[in-house]
C-alpha cells in the first residue's frame, strides 16, 4: 500500500516557506512522499491555458513560480525525497481540506502572504486546524525547535474523548524522531472546593491522583506499542493553556487532539489549542479524534 503524502499549503510567504523546510525533514523522517500545493481561484475563474504565443497572464506565472521554487527548494533540502506540486482552482482552505483527505497530516505555515501584519495567526492555518480530517501542523516557534534540537516531543493529555489519536501520534513521533516524549495533565482545583488550607492539600492531591490515572489509562495502549519511547510524565496545577505554552519552550512539536462537535462541521479546538496556535514556541500539532 502506498504510503500517504505529507501535504503542505504552499503561497511563496516566509510562513509557507518556513513550512516546507519543516516538512522535508518530517517527510524524510517518516520516509513518505511530500506534496506541495497552491491554492488559485484564477485557475477556476480563468480556466484553460491561453494560446500559443499570447502572453501567459500574470496569476498563472505567479502560481507556476511558487510551486517551481517550493519544488525546488525541497530539492535543495532534500534531494531524495519524492516531491509533487499541484496549482488547486480553489480557495485556499477548501483545497487543503480536500487534500487532508488523502494525506496522512497537512502542514501550514503560521500566517501566510497577505495575512494582515502582526497577526499571530493566519486565517487559513486556523480553519484548516479546525476543520480537516487528518492531523494537521502549524509550523511555529524559535530556530532550536525548528530544527528539532529540544529532542522532545510535548503531548498535552485533554478529556478522554478528545485525546486518543492524538496519544498515538505524539508517541509516533517521538518513535521516529528517537526523543523523549513529554506527556503533561494540567489539573485545577474548582473554587468550590477549597475550604481552608488542608482542605486545599487533599483535595489538590485528589486532583493530581486523577491526572496521573488518566496519564495511566490514554497511554497504556501506546506503551506497549511502542516499548522503546522514553514517556516522561508530569502531573501540573494550573491552566493547561499556560502550563503547555510554558513547556513548549523545551520541544521540538506539541501536539494535542481535538474533537468533532456535535451537530457542527469541524473540530471543538478549544481554548488550549487556539492559545498554543498562536503562542507556542514550537510548532503544533492538531489530531482530531475519529468517531
């Protein structure tokens, strides 16, 4: 069976271009196809190529050279790997959303080109992180995690119903990259519940017990599956928002899963996911969890 390709929005911004230097190490990684795509609706709009002899308009030039460079930048990066480009005659979303279907993850960068200046995120990388069927990775952060210095892989351990494919992925990861994995549960004690100061100390240890079981139960199976993944485990009071944007600082990709909602087409991201899209110090990784 053919192994998917990692599909990666292509655009010519620096975010785009950011991206695919990511994804030509995950592809090698992984050792699977790499796909380059450019969204143009001047392609639907415009349709077939025009004349011999008549000049090519400028859209479609623009379009043939940010997938010639991307192309040949991979190249560059890694020339064994097995590369395609595709121009898609649509908007950029839908198209990498029809793309996520055949792909085992899409990779965006974190604004593309004409993003509006100092947005911390891109309009396409978060509804594309919403919304798609397949894993999808945001490249972000500092150069050591770019590079993938740190040697770890950060999972972030959510509500049992949001959190199974994603414990599976991080520990792929970490398998392939050979590097520790970093397996966190923030917990918080509710208001109500704090009556005085030993009231608060047993009731915080009843909290981080629980965290710790649910550390237990999500990763028994991708334990025993992957015996040679060094999991460090660690139980932390406070938002997890603020304790896993804190922690990414040490990982090379943090990864955290995310479940479809009832009713509505796309993903229930949450508050930790859209605060790690925008200020984690390394790129993330959304794993949505199948019915």
């Amino acid at each position: 069976m053919m192994a998917l390709p990692l599909v990666v929005g292509v655009d010519g911004s620096d975010g785009s271009l950011q991206a695919i230097d990511w994804a030509v190490d995950e592809a090698l990684l992984r050792r699977i196809p790499l796909r380059l795509v450019y969204a143009s609706l001047w392609e639907r709009y415009e349709g077939v190529r025009p004349a011999v002899g008549r000049e090519r308009p400028s859209e479609q030039v623009m379009a043939d050279n940010i997938v010639g460079t991307a192309a040949e930048r991979v190249r560059r990066h890694g020339p064994d790997l097995e590369v395609s480009t595709e121009v898609v005659p649509a908007e950029a979303v839908s198209a990498l959303l029809a793309e996520g279907m055949h792909a085992s993850a899409v990779v965006t960068g974190s604004r593309g080109r004409g993003e509006l200046k100092g947005a911390l995120l891109g309009s396409v990388s978060l509804a594309v992180a919403a919304r798609a069927d397949c894993p999808v990775i945001v490249v972000r952060g500092d150069k050591p995690a770019l590079s993938g210095s740190h040697q770890r892989v950060l999972l972030g351990v959510g509500d049992p119903d949001t959190s199974g494919e994603a414990v599976r992925f991080a520990f792929e990861e970490a398998e392939t990259r050979a590097c520790e994995l970093d397996v966190v549960r923030a917990w918080r004690c509710p208001e109500y519940e704090i009556m005085g100061v030993a009231a608060l100390a047993d009731t915080g240890h009843e909290h981080q017990e629980r965290a710790s079981a649910l550390i237990d139960t999500l990763t028994a199976d991708a334990v025993t599956a992957h015996p040679g993944v060094q999991m460090r485990r660690a139980t932390i009071e406070g938002p997890a928002r603020k304790v896993l944007v804190a922690r990414s600082a040490a990982a090379d990709l943090v990864v955290v899963g995310a479940r479809h909602r009832s009713g509505h087409f796309g993903l229930q991201l949450g508050r930790v996911t859209h605060t790690l899209l925008q200020h984690a110090a390394c790129p993330v990784a959304v794993v949505p969890q199948t019915a």
